[in-house]
C-alpha cells in the first residue's frame, strides 16, 4: 500500500490522545526529530460529497524559541509508520511550546 493510498483511508479514529505517546516530525535528514505530543483530534462538519469526514489533529511540541515554515514534513504515526504530511505552526500553546496543526478533507 503506498503512502497516498495509506492517506487517504486515515480517519480521525486512528488517532488517539495519549499524553504519554511521543511522536516524531522528521523536518529534515539533517535535523533531529522534533518530539510532538497530539493534543487535540477534532472532527469537521461532514461535506456533501467528500469521500471522508475531515477532521484536523494540532500537535506541540518540544520547542519554544524556534519553529518550521508551512509545508510537508514526516510524521512518524505509532501504527501506520512514517507520513509525509502538510504541517502548519499555529503558534504557541498556553506554556509557549510551538504547535503544528494538519488538516485532512
């Protein structure tokens, strides 16, 4: 099963909130993972014609004073393996952690 088929079948029910789960954003081979907690799943009112519910997850991570543009980046999912996914910084939570938002229609 190849990545869009494996995107393209995720639900929001395949994420789960654990705040003891660390996820990996791979930026760059370069770089050092970034450790990410999911904190949020949220489901989107659903949209005539669109072959799933969408549903959006925001992640934070262990960052404060730096943070990546918009764009694709690896997630490493416990399950599913590596995603190559299109990330947003949203901006800092309550304790200034940067956070990242994904949105899938």
């Amino acid at each position: 099963m190849g990545q869009t088929d494996i995107i393209t079948q995720l639900q929001a029910s395949d994420f789960t909130i654990d705040p003891d789960q660390k996820w990996q954003i791979i930026v760059h081979e370069t770089i050092a993972p970034i450790e990410a907690r999911l904190t949020k799943v949220m489901n989107h009112i659903p949209r005539e014609g669109n072959f799933r519910d969408g549903f959006s997850l925001t992640f934070v991570t262990d960052l404060k004073d730096k943070y990546y543009l918009q764009g694709n980046y690896q997630l490493m999912h416990p399950r599913k393996g590596a995603l190559i996914l299109f990330m947003v910084p949203i901006g800092p939570d309550k304790d200034g952690f940067i956070q990242y938002e994904i949105i899938f229609t």
